[in-house]
C-alpha cells in the first residue's frame, strides 16, 4: 500500500543492476527504472507484486525472579557473564554493573522492617567473611613455597595465603618480598626453633577459635627440615585439622633430575653438628642400599666430602644440586672422591643438595684395618665403649665382628700401654 507499481504492459530490461525502459512507456508516464535502484528492497519486492515477508512476533519481556518469603534478606546473585558479554562489557564502561538489593516483604510493622534490615547487614558481614575464606575449613595449612623460582608456587597456595587469618613464616622479611609479590596482605607472625615452644600455645588457641593458620618456610615445604614438626604433633593430638598445601620441594627436585636410582631413598637432612654424632650417621648411610639424600650448607661442604669420602669410600657416585629452579642452576655429578678434589679449592654458593648413591652389594670393598682402627678410635675417643664402637664399625662396613673386635683389643691395650707403661713404678716418698 502507497507504492507505486509499474504497468504491465511496460517491457523492463535488466542487466546485473541497471535497467532500461522504452521511449514509448517514458511518454506515456511510466517510472524509469533508475528509480527503482534508489529504493529499498522491500519496496522493490512491492513494485513486483511479491508479497511482504510477515512481521516477527512480538516478544514478550520476561519478568525477573522474585525472592522467596524465606529468603528475603539475601542478595539476588546473577550468573558470571559469558566471554562476550565480558568483551561488550569492556568496550562500554559507561553502563552500570549488576546491582543486587535485599528486598523486604512490603505489609507487616516497621518494626519487623528493621528487625530485616538488621539480620541483612549481618548476612552481608558473614558474606564478606566467607568470600575471603574461600569456603576453606578452618585448621593447619602447611602450604609449600617457591624454593627459587617464584613462579612454581600454585594457585591452590595463593588461594589459602590469601584467606588466611595469619600466616607463620620462619623469617618475616624473606616470606615479606613473597606475599608482596603476589600482592598478598595477610599479616605475617614469626614462627621459627627459636620460639617455637613460645608461640604453639598463641596458635593453638587460635586455631581452637576457628582460625585459618598458614605455615609457610623460607622454602619448600614447611615441616621437612624446618620449624613446625612439633605444632603439627599437637594440632593432632588435639583433633585439630592439618591440610597439607603440596608444591616445591628440593629433596623432590634433586632426586628427579640426579640421575640416580629413585625407587628406593633415604632422606638424611642436615647432619649433626657434633662429630661423634655425624660420623654415626655416615657409617649408617654408607652401607645403606638405597639412595642418600643430605642438605649441606655451603661453607660445610668441603668437611662433608672429606668425611663421606673416607666412609662411603672414594669411587662412590655423587649429586650435588645448588641453585635449583634459580638462574645459576648447577647439578656436579662424579665420585665422592673427585668431588673432594674439585670443590676443596671452589668453594661454591647457595642452598645444596647432595645426593649419594647406595651400596652396591655385587663388589663387597673390604676396608682396611688402617681404616678400621681410625673409625674405633674416633667412636672411642667421642666417649663410645668398646662393644658399641666395634657394633657401629662392624654394622657400616663389610668387616667382621670378629676381626673388629680383636682390632678394638689391641688398641685398648695400646692405649693401656702407652698410659701405664711395663716396668715403670711409681716412686714413693720415704
């Protein structure tokens, strides 16, 4: 309706877009068809008699939901948008984001008005505090940090340092640099050996209050040669979870890429500082068939392969790792013997890792009895008796009970000689 249709007797031509029409309907008034380019295609489409397409059904709009009677004081909680509602949602800023609102039932008295209005606020402040939990359970977390590379810390780990009430760090100032990193503003509390029988009274009562409590170390995984070994033991026996955050570790890390056997080994850690004691446990280790796993400082590494050289013998395979997943990456791999040689001039730097490999039983290496006496009278002069020495020397190498025994003897009766020596009297006074 309102447009203007051609006669039928008017002869069109078409060619790709443009047409023509003949002199004699141009006089008698007809429209060029020229015009026709110029109009849209649903007039077009009316001009040749074809029937308009039908008009969309209107839609109808759709309410939003309605709150129950039971809920009215929760905040209505819209569906994340999807990518590109995200990507329209970038490009105009200008709207405004979703907004939630608690509605209250419109009849009743205006004191249950308020008394609704109360218990929203207190639904918000719980709300508040459950999103920064994280719907995490309240306990222990040992959550394991960077050991160099602060990007091998995992998402489960900034999750729980992020939701936590406080966080127990061995050295406030290292773990510092760490949550600033992250932009992580949980306080910090120092935890470490030297306060620690101080501080598990302080931490157990807040974890008996429902606390969340993060245990963190300078690196890997707190607890393994580290502080909190003794607040675990007590959230257990208290019936107080501890959930174990896994993640870096460099016993883990040395062991996989060493090259050594690892279905079977042994984690040593640091070494006692008396020398009684540490020589007791290399004795322990060196006839051990599994792999040896040690933590050496640097400035004892040198005393540490003179020692494990003389027990483990010289021609024992050896991994030292230092400055794992750091720029200076190192793993050294030879004999203990080598080793001894190369690093008593190079004294290196950095966290050390150093890794043993056990006893072969098919080559029995039989120490000498040089070897031998050397070994009982370290133990003997560290205050060892003589059946507990010749037990440890007898228990780390291949020798015979019998013949250490008999080498003990000899230098018990050494020693007996050489302090009271056969024919010397003492001269009494007259």
């Amino acid at each position: 309706p309102g447009s203007e249709v051609l006669p039928n007797t008017e002869l069109v031509h078409w060619r790709r877009g443009c047409g023509s029409v003949s002199n004699t309907n141009r006089a008698s008034g007809a429209r060029p068809l020229s015009a026709l380019a110029s109009t849209s295609r649903l007039r077009f489409l009316s001009l040749l008699h074809l029937p308009r397409p039908p008009p969309p059904p209107p839609r109808t709009p759709v309410p939003p939901p309605r709150p129950s009677p039971s809920s009215s004081t929760l905040a209505f909680s819209p569906p994340s948008p999807s990518p590109r509602l995200r990507a329209v949602g970038r490009r105009h800023r200008h709207l405004a984001p979703f907004v939630t609102s608690s509605t209250t039932s419109s009849s009743g008295s205006e004191a249950e008005g308020q008394e609704a209005a109360g218990s929203g606020a207190e639904h918000e402040v719980l709300g508040s505090a459950s999103a920064k939990s994280g719907c995490l359970k309240p306990g222990l977390y040992l959550v394991a940090t960077p050991i160099g590379n602060l990007e091998d810390i995992t998402l489960r780990a900034l999750r729980v340092l992020r939701s936590a009430d406080v966080i127990l760090a061995e050295d406030t100032r290292h773990s510092g640099k760490l949550l600033q990193y992250f932009s992580i503003r949980t306080p910090l509390l120092s935890f470490h050996k030297f306060n620690e029988s101080q501080r598990e009274t302080t931490i157990l009562t807040r974890l008996r209050q429902g606390q969340l409590v993060a245990m963190i170390s300078d690196a890997g995984t707190p607890g393994i040669s580290d502080p909190g070994i003794e607040l675990v033991k007590s959230c257990v026996s208290g019936n107080i979870p501890v959930i174990p955050i896994p993640g870096p570790s460099a016993l883990l890390t040395a062991l996989s890429a060493s090259g050594l056997a690892t279905d079977e080994f042994t984690f040593v850690g640091f070494l006692p500082k008396h020398a009684g004691s540490r020589r007791e446990r290399l004795i322990v280790s060196a006839n051990e068939k599994a792999t040896q796993v040690f933590f050496v400082p640097p400035h004892k590494l040198h005393q540490f392969l003179d020692e494990a050289s003389l027990l483990f013998g010289d021609s024992r395979s050896c991994v030292i790792a230092r400055e794992m997943t750091k720029v200076h990456e190192e793993f050294w791999r030879g004999t203990l013997g080598v080793a001894n040689k190369v690093f008593s001039a190079h004294k290196p730097k950095g966290e050390i890792t150093l890794l043993i490999e056990g006893k072969n039983t098919s080559i029995s290496e039989v120490p000498t009895e040089t070897q031998l006496e050397t070994e009982l009278r370290d133990l003997i002069s560290s205050g060892h008796s003589l059946s507990e020495a010749v037990k440890l020397v007898a228990e780390g190498t291949s020798a015979k009970r019998k013949q250490v025994y008999a080498l003990a003897l000899r230098i018990s009766g050494k020693q007996i000689e050489t302090e009271h020596p056969v024919g010397k009297t003492e001269s009494a006074d007259v």
